[in-house]
C-alpha cells in the first residue's frame, strides 16, 4: 500500500464525526491554553491524558494532535498584541509583531501569522507523510560535531545580524548561555552553577524565562510611563491584508518552512533555532531592512512559518525513531507507551490506520486553525483599545486608555 492511498484511508478515519469532534475540540483546547503565557501544548497533553484513557487510541491521539498544532498557533496571539511570548518558539514573533501591533497593523501581524502556520503545517505535514524515512536516515547519520556546528551557526547567526549592537548581541549570548548552564548535567550529574541551591537542580525553564524578559519588562514600562506619556487609543487599523502584504509574506512562509521542517526533524533540534534563523535571512533579504525593529511583516511571517513546520517535522523521529525532541512529543510518547504501542522503524507497520489518521488529523487540524483563527484576527486586535486604569493613593481615576511607544 503506498502512501497516498494509507493517507487518503487515514483521512476516512480522521473525518468520521467522532474523530473530527475530538478534533475541533483538540484545535480549540490548544489555541486557548496556547495563548496562556507559560502553559503550552506540552501540558495540556499532559493534563489531559488521564481524560482520554477511556477513548480509543485513534480518537485520543487525533485529540493530541490538535491540541499540539493549537498550541504552537496561539503562543503568537500573545506575542503580538501583548509582547509576551505564550511559548519559546513565540519569542521572535513578539520583536516585530508587537511593534506591529502598537502601529495599528495587529491584525495584518495576527492574519499573516495564522496564513504562515496554515501554509507552513500544510508543507510540513505533507514532508512528515511522504518523507519521513528519507529525513529520518539523514537524521540519524548525524553525529556530534554537526550538532556542534548547527548550534555554533544559529548562535553567530543570531548575535551578529539580530541586533543593532554586536557587543549588546554577544552579551546576551553570554548570559542566556550562563542560563542554559544552570542546572545538574545530562552526562556527568554534577551541578552547575547551583550555588547549594536543590531547586536550581532541574535548570531554568526556557518559557519562564522568555516569558520574564517580555511580559515583566513590558509590565514595568508601562507602569513608569502610565502617567508620564500621554494616554491614547491604539488603532486597530484595516481587519485585512493588503496586497502588498501578501506580496511581503509568502516568500517568507516558504522560506520559514524551508528552515523549520528539517531543524524540527533533527534528534536535539526544535522551533526556537530555526526561528532565529529565519528571522536573520529576512532581515538580510528583505527589501526594506529599516522596517526591521519598526514592524516588519517578514519577521512575523518567517518564522511563524518555521515555529509551525518544526512542529510537523518533530513528529518525524517521533513516530519512526520514538525520539522525542520536545516536551510534547515526549508527552506524546509517553501517551504511547499507556496504550501499549511502541513508536518506532515498525510503528508504520503494525500500527498503521492509527499512524495514517493521525497524520491526516494534523492536515485537518491546520485547516480548522485557519477558519477559526483568521476570522478572529480583527476581534483580538480590538483587545488593543481596552482601556487602562491609573491609581492614586486614595483612589483609582477614571479610565484612559493605555500608552504607546
């Protein structure tokens, strides 16, 4: 049986209506736990696992599936209009989706977001059924120097182009390096950097972090400049993308895929690699550099894109090796391994119609983020104008609305 006739069988099971309900219910599920900084797909699975031990495999993995695509979506509702990243592969959307938001275009940065991931999930999805054992093979192939030599190019990638000072770039290289030495080592067990702390034992957690920097530097300046600016509406602007829009975006959205699916594929690879990097080449290729740190449209659509292909293509090694790459997909397996199924090179054949259904959920499930979320777009950039408070001593005064930079 070849593979477009296993997809079309699994897409059968995927849409009777029982699957397909466990499937709006996966997408809504994710989106809404997506949007909460600091939660994510991850433990949402994870919350939700006891609950689905009385459904059938098939149902409570198309169920996973969307949660798992809802939640890589809706990290990037909060970093565009709240400048608070909802999960690590958000944190790029948040340097020029806020900056869009503040400058009326929040949603033409939330419409090119849910068309990147649209497009992005499709592609990926697409590579995750046709070519997983090509990517799988090339996967295991690498060893430790070209894991080196990945992480030694996105970091000079990153520190040298993302920021307007090389200095300021290689410092925070430094400390986000010294955060990453926090914690006991996965080889030896010795403890770094714990200073006699036990809690400091599991390391600091990425999406705690990224979530402090954004969310509590955004809190602080508006709260010492809430009465020394003045206190005026954000504009909502048009609910739609021009054309000139769609002519900036879709060059990024396959360009976010290009780097997303592979890196996401990669045993120790995930979404946040890749979306630095596609955030660099659009800021080298774009035709109008000096919109970057402004509001440019490529540095949300690039690596949008790549945050969702990466979430296909960690799927990959899930499935074929029952290498986790990520929290999720190691949630995932463990979901697995409770239903008595070993992922795996024999997954594809023992456990078929579940495997098929499951990859054709992941185009189902992409396709409802789209219809849900896009028609959305214009209803949570209004959440812009919702109006702020400023407090004395004694009492709070009337409403006003929040400042802008």
């Amino acid at each position: 049986m070849d593979v477009w006739s296993s997809l079309m069988d699994g897409f059968a099971t995927a849409l009777t209506p029982m699957n397909f309900m466990y499937a709006v219910i996966g997408v809504i599920l994710g989106t809404a736990v997506g949007v909460l900084p600091g939660l994510g797909p991850a433990m949402t699975v994870a919350l939700l696992l006891p609950v689905t031990y009385a459904l059938e495999p098939t149902s409570a993995f198309i169920m996973f599936a969307g949660i798992y695509y809802g939640g890589m979506y809706g990290g990037s509702t909060t970093s565009i209009l709240l400048n608070t990243p909802g999960e690590s592969s958000s944190v790029v959307t948040a340097i020029e989706g806020n900056k869009m938001a503040k400058a009326g275009r929040a949603a033409q940065a939330l419409a090119t977001a849910a068309i990147g991931s649209f497009v992005a999930g499709t592609i990926g999805t697409g590579l995750l059924a046709v070519c997983a054992p090509i990517v799988v093979k090339f996967a295991v192939s690498l060893g430790a120097p070209s894991y080196f030599a990945i992480m030694v190019l996105a970091l000079l990638a990153v520190t040298a182009v993302l920021g307007s000072s090389r200095l300021r770039g290689f410092a925070s290289l430094g400390l986000g390096l010294a955060i990453g030495l926090v914690g006991m080592d996965s080889v030896t067990g010795q403890r770094r950097l714990t200073f006699g702390q036990p809690l400091l034992a599991d390391g600091l957690d990425i999406v705690v972090v990224a979530v402090a920097i954004f969310a509590v530097g955004e809190a602080l300046w508006v709260a010492a400049h809430l009465r020394r600016t003045p206190m005026h509406a954000v504009p909502v602007g048009q609910p739609w993308m021009g054309m000139s829009d769609w002519k900036r975006s879709w060059k990024p959205w396959l360009r976010g895929t290009a780097f997303g699916f592979p890196f996401g594929a990669l045993p120790a690879g995930g979404a946040e690699i890749p979306t630095f990097l596609s955030y660099v080449t659009e800021k080298r290729l774009s035709k109008h550099p000096e919109e970057f740190g402004k509001g440019a449209i490529e540095g949300v659509a690039g690596p949008e894109a790549a945050n969702n292909a990466a979430a296909a293509g960690t799927l990959t090694p899930m499935l074929a090796l029952g290498l986790p790459t990520n929290a999720t997909a190691a949630v995932m397996l463990a979901a697995f391994t409770s239903y008595g199924i070993q992922p795996g090179p024999q997954l594809f054949t023992s456990q078929g119609p579940l495997v098929w259904a499951l990859i054709a959920s992941l185009f189902i499930g992409n396709f409802l983020l789209l219809i849900i979320n896009l028609p959305l777009a214009p209803m949570w950039a209004k959440l812009l104008q919702l109006p702020a408070r400023t407090c004395t001593r004694a009492s709070c005064s009337s409403p006003r609305w929040a400042p802008t930079r």
